[in-house]
C-alpha cells in the first residue's frame, strides 16, 4: 500500500487540472450501493484530461479503473488500491453529427441519449431507455433489453488502448455479442456513434413510456442492486432457474434475492460485498445442482486490498 500512496501521490502532483477525490467511498458510485475508498478517483472533464490520467496512470504503472455510472458494479470494502476515472459527470457530450446519427461522449447516460433522439425524432433506442449506465459501458458490456441491444445502433466508436493509442471500431470491428464486445479490460472509450432511423416523436416517446412500465412493473427498482446479476445461460433464463429452484428471497444479510424478479440480487439494506457474494454462490450451486446449468456472473466484481 505504501508504494501505491506513493503513486497516487505522483499522479496528484502530475494532475493537478484534473478533479480528483482521495480516499473516495465507492458506495456512493455504485448502483449497489456498496464498495469502500478508492485512494483516487479522477474525474476528467474533457477527453484531453481523460487521456491525460490515463496516460499518467500507465506511466506510474498503475491500471486504472474506468467506471462509467456504476450500474454493473460489485465493489470490495475497505481500503482500496484503486485509481478510478469516473467518465460520468464529466464527460457528457451528446450532439446530433447528421440527420440520424447522434454522436455521445462516453459518460453520457443512456436514458439522456434516448431522450435527445426522441427530440429529434429518431426511433432505435428506445430499448435503451430505461438503462441506467453511460453509453461507454453500454458498449462496453453491449448492453441490451426488450429485444434491442446496443450492437443495433452502435457504428462507431472512438476508444484508447491499453498504451493509451487512440483507435477506431466500426459495424462488425466491435464484434458484439450477447454482453460482449471487443473492448477489453484495459481499453477506454471515449465517444461513440450511433445510427438511429427518422421516425415518430409521439410513438417514440410511448415505447419508452410503455418499456419503463413494464421495467417498473417487473424490476426491484427501488432497491439498489445492479440490475441481471447472472447472464442468460445457453438453454434458459436466470430469472426463471433461480425461481425454479425456489431461491426467491434468499438472503445472506443484508443481500437477498428479489421477491419481485429472480435475477435481481438486491441490496435489501446494509448489505456487505461479502453478503452479495454469498447469494451469488449459493445460487450458481443451487442452480447447477438442480439443473446442470452453470450461471455466469453479468456484474463485473472489483477487487482492490492489497
Ligand atoms: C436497475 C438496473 C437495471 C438494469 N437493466 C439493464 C438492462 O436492461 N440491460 C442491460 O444490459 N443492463 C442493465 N443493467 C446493468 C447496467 O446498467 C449496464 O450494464 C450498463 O451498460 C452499465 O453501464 P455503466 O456506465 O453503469 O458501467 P459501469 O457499471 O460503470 O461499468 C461496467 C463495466 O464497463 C466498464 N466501463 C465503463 N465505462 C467504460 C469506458 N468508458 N471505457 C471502458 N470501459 C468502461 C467498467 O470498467 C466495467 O467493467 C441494469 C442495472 C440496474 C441497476
């Protein structure tokens, strides 16, 4: 920990510009509600300062985390070795480029985007509407709902390497696939384009209208959690084997699986890194058990103690 308060240190004293926290708890990032103090957050507010705390970080050796709005995030307590640039806040250019395609700075929000291209009267991302992450990590994790994924209307995206390289993906580069794309775990997106076709506002506006109701109706949306904990297996849905084998309302502390909709666990109060990942488990063992089906985890799980 010593040589990482000595980096973080450096990274201050090379940074100055750029907004930071120190010592920052990640419960207050996180949909879940839970995770402990990152020793740096940085919170670019352009693409110039996010590229520059990358390549600082890079310099001093450090893999920095890039977290968007924190909504597929399970977080470690504690003190953390984590440098963490926060995209959203700060970086939230969303601007019409053509007569249909919408050009969004990676820490956009997709709800804002799918607002911005029904005033246009743009029809595509609706789908998108009621997802709560920013466009990079929607790209990132080729987010997805009710039909539409984020491989739909993607066609471009601007993104650095892990050397901190600036490169361009476009249509079949991404290679997106349920939950998966070609960006890896040390890639950073900055901006992406997407294609949308001219359409109806008011009809618009009633499919995001009707896609919310139905989320409202069918989600534990006023728990935290971070939406699908597990991903939908090859042959089934989490939801439907989690309920099967009877494991609504599990709980380990304050982590409990929702009543309401079985591939959610939720942060019933209080809940612990420790709590969740031990529903986690208990389900995939339940689960396989009963059904030979192993259930993959859709939220990404962050470790930081040293
Ligand atoms: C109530 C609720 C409902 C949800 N419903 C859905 C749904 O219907 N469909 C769905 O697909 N998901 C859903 N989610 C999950 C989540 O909203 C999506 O996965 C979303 O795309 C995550 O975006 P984020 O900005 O919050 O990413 P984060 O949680 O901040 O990060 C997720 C991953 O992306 C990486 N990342 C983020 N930004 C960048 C970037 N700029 N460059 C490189 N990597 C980056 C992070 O390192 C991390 O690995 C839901 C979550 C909640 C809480």
């Amino acid at each position: 920990m010593a040589d990482f308060r000595e980096k973080v240190r450096e990274l201050i004293r090379l940074l100055p510009e750029v907004e930071r926290r120190e010592g920052e708890p990640m419960c207050g990032h996180t949909s879940f509600r839970i995770g402990g103090r990152a020793a740096l957050m940085l919170l670019p507010r352009s693409a110039e300062e996010l590229e520059r705390s990358f390549a600082c970080c890079r310099k001093l050796g450090v893999a920095p985390l890039i977290i968007g709005n924190g909504t597929n995030l399970l977080v470690e307590e504690g003190e953390l070795e984590l440098a963490v640039i926060k995209t959203h806040g700060g970086l939230e250019g969303v601007r019409l480029l053509n007569g249909t395609e919408i050009e969004a700075e990676s820490g956009a929000l997709l709800a804002r985007i799918a607002v911005f291209a029904m005033e246009h009267s743009l029809t595509g991302l609706e789908f998108a509407h009621g997802i709560p992450g920013s466009v990079g990590g929607a790209a990132v994790m080729n987010a997805g709902a009710y039909g539409g994924e984020m491989k739909d209307v993607i066609v471009r995206t601007l993104a650095l390497d892990e050397q901190g390289r600036e490169f361009t993906l476009t249509g079949a580069e991404h290679d997106f696939s349920y939950r998966h794309s070609a960006f890896t775990g040390g890639d950073v997106v900055l901006k992406t384009v997407i294609r949308l076709e001219k359409g109806d506002g008011a009809a618009i506006r009633g499919r995001m209208e009707e896609l919310m109701a139905k989320r409202r109706a069918s989600q534990p949306l006023n728990y935290p959690s971070a939406g699908s904990t597990f991903k939908r297996p090859a042959g089934g849905y989490a939801a439907a084997l989690i309920d099967e084998a009877g494991l609504k309302g599990y709980r380990v502390g304050g982590a409990m699986v929702s009543e309401k909709h079985a591939g959610f666990v939720i942060n019933a109060g209080g809940a612990t890194f420790d709590d969740v990942l031990a529903v986690m488990e208990h389900v995939r063992e339940t689960v396989f058990r009963r059904s030979g089906i192993e259930l993959e985890p859709e939220v990404r799980i962050i470790r930081g103690r040293s």
